[in-house]
C-alpha cells in the first residue's frame, strides 16, 4: 500500500500536469483567437468598432431622428410643432445641440415636443470652425443610441420643412441612401496639401453642411477617429479679414470651413460615395452680390413675410434638378429611383417668414400645393 501511493500520487501529479497543459493551451488559443480576431477586424475597418453594429437589424417602426443645430432657442418652434403634430409619435425623435446649459422647458420653448430635448453634454459652437463637428458628431452620437432611428435629419434653427411629416417621411424613408451634397472642390484653394497622405487631393470634397443619413453613415461619422484629427489640424477658418496693412500676410494664410467639406471628404475616403444621393435637401437662396472686403462672397438670404409667399413656395417646391458646375453634372433629383422634388426643407426664414407658411397652410393636413395655387 505505502509503495503505490508514491506511484500512484505520480499518476495523479500526471493527471493534474496534463489537465493544467490541456486547460492553459485552451485558454491560449481562445486567446489567440480572439487577437487574430480583433486584429483583423481593426486592420479591415480601421474606423468601426463594434458597439453599434448589433443594433442594426431593427424590426419596430423606424424613427426619422431630427437633429436641431442652434444658437440659443428654436425661434421657429411654433412651425415645428404644428408639424409633428401631425405625426405619429412612434415615427420620429428630436435632438437639439444649443450653447451649453440651454434647457429647453416651458419657459424656453412653446412646443412640447422640444421639452428636454437637448444634449446632455454640448460644446459652444462658433460657426465655420471645427466645433461645429463636434456638435454634428455629438447629435448623431446621442441619436444613434436609440435603433429605432434609422434616418438622421440634421437643421438648424432657421430651417423650415416644405412638406407634412408623412411626405417627408416617406422621401426619406423610401431612399437606401444618403442625401449628402457633395461635389469636387474646383477653383478654391481650401484643401491644405499638408493633409496628404491621409487625406489625398482626390478624394477632397465640398457641398453643404445640411445632411440627411442613413444610420450606417452616421455610424462612420461618429466613429471615426482618423480623418478628424487631420481636419483639426489642417482645416481651420482664417480670422476675419480686418482692412489695413498689417493684414496682408494674414488674408494670405490658408483658409478652410471644417463643416463644409469634412462628412463629404470622410465619405469618400470611406468608398462610400456610391451610397449617396450627391445633393441636399436643404434649400439655401444665394446672395451672389459682390462687397468690397470679400471678392466672391456669397451669403444665404434670409427668408422675410414678403418674400414666402405662395408663389416663392411653390418655385422651390418645384426645383427638380441642381446642376453642379465643377462636375458638368445635372443631378436630377430622386429618392430611391424615383424622381421627385429635390428640396424638403428650406432656410433661412425668418419667424415672420415662418408665420405665414402656418397660415398660408404650407403644412395643413390637406393637399398643400391646391392651398397654395388658390392664392395665385
Ligand atoms: C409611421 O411608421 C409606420 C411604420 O414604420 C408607417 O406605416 C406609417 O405610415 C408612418 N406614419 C407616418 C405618419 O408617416
Ligand atoms: C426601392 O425601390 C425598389 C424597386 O422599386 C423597391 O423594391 C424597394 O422596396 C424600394 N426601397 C425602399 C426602401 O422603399
Ligand atoms: C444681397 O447683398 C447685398 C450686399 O450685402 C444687399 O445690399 C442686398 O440687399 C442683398 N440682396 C438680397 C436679395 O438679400
Ligand atoms: C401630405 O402632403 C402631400 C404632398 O403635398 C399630400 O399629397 C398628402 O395628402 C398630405 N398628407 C397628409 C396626411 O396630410
């Protein structure tokens, strides 16, 4: 009995040193596993991780998430309001980036709908510079949180929609695409050649801030970490040009507006420009006046009573084609091959611009385009 036990205590030294080899190279190949595993996934998609990708077979009613870029308050709130009104709650989500500390209540705003609506966090944003993306990227950040929303709307506080909630919603809806205006930036010089190799001449683009997205884009947006870097380090506003001598070497400094060439720029290095409609659905009128100071300074004309009327409502209602000069591109307006009318939304109105939309019935639940040819 005493001589077995040293052997058989050998058995079982054995045993347990091949269970502890089994279970240690268990553990190391899983571990391995998962490493290649990751590893592979970072050098395939250097910008995705992985948080939001489960959430991405969502079967419930999709949300249209509209996200409200403002100063302060929502001085057209009162349009919003009769226009979601006529909507079904379950379709769509409000988000709103104002200055930091802006609570939208009772006190701030006359619509419910905006009632707490702000971001929790919020950055103060000056317009032109790369705040402004930040605020972009934190609204779709907190919009992405709910899967319901599945197209991401983005305005600002003087934006007007030209159609009822179930038009607009359908338009989006309908459309596997982004509506990303973006074109080749041809005359100017903003691209900073700096930028290359990350960011190549080519694949440099341009068009408005004013973008509607399918939740895949919003995801890149909101997780890239490479391209945004390079914007903040090579695309930056020149101060505003002050006349006199002391000047000149400061109007001859290299001068980009973040917000008008980063999500196009970051899409087309993503290879996805082929996923968009490469228009806006925004509708801007241009100032084309020359000044003293700025040569070729266009500037978007505000939108007073007088100048929305029936008439004016109705020539933007019926734009259906931009045509994009740098490309010799007529882009005739569609949503998922259909053709339509390119403009959904319009700025810049004024609250007076705003009022008589309501009561010229722009958004009454009737067919608004006989409300506006009875006023002919
Ligand atoms: C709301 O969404 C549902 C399903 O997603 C759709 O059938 C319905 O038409 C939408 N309502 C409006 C007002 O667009
Ligand atoms: C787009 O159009 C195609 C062909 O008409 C249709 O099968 C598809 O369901 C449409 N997509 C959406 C999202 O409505
Ligand atoms: C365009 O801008 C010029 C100069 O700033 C101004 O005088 C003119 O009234 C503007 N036109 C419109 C239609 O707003
Ligand atoms: C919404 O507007 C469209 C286009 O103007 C119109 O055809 C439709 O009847 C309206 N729908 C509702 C529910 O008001």
């Amino acid at each position: 009995m005493t001589k077995k036990k040293p052997s058989l205590s050998i058995k079982q030294v054995f045993l347990l040193g091949s269970k502890l080899v089994i279970t240690l190279s268990v553990i190391l190949c899983v571990f391995s596993l998962f490493r290649t595993h990751s590893t592979s996934q970072i050098h395939k998609h250097p910008r995705s991780r992985t948080i939001f990708h489960v959430q991405q077979q969502f079967n419930g009613p999709s949300k249209i998430a509209f996200l409200f870029l403002t100063r302060k308050d929502l001085p057209l709130d009162f349009l919003w309001d009769t226009f979601f009104e006529n909507a079904d709650s379950r379709n769509f989500s409000i988000y709103v980036h104002s200055e930091p500390g802006f609570v939208f209540n009772e006190w701030t705003t006359k619509s419910p709908f905006f009632y707490n609506r702000q971001l929790r966090e919020s950055v103060r944003v000056v317009w032109g510079e790369s705040s402004m993306i930040d605020a972009e990227r934190m609204l779709l950040k907190e919009a992405l949180e709910d899967p319901a929303n599945q197209r991401f709307v983005l305005l600002s506080d003087s934006c007007v929609p030209l159609y009822n909630f179930s038009y607009i919603y359908n338009y989006l809806m309908s459309s596997p695409r982004s509506f990303v205006d973006s074109f080749l930036d041809g005359k100017e010089s903003r691209y900073n050649p700096k930028m290359s190799p990350d960011i190549p001449k080519s694949k440099w683009r341009k068009g408005s801030q004013w973008i509607a997205l399918i939740r895949k884009h919003a995801e890149v947006i909101v997780d890239d970490d490479a391209i945004l870097p390079v914007f903040e380090a090579y695309c930056k506003r020149r101060p505003s040009i002050v006349s006199g001598r002391k000047n000149i070497k400061l109007q001859k400094q290299h001068n980009c507006i973040p917000d008008e060439h980063y999500v196009q720029t970051l899409l087309s290095m993503s290879e996805l420009d082929n996923e968009l409609e490469r228009r806006t659905l925004t509708y801007t009128l241009w100032n084309q006046s020359t000044t003293k100071t700025e040569k070729t300074a266009w500037h978007p004309v505000q939108f007073s009573y007088a100048k929305a009327g029936p008439q004016q409502m109705k020539e933007i209602k019926g734009i259906n084609h931009v045509y994009y000069e740098t490309e010799y591109r007529t882009e005739w307006c569609r949503t998922n091959s259909t053709f339509v009318s390119c403009f959904l939304f319009a700025r810049k109105f004024s609250r007076g611009a705003a009022m008589r939309l309501l009561s010229e019935g722009l958004l009454r639940s009737s067919d608004s385009s006989v409300v506006v040819t009875t006023h002919l």
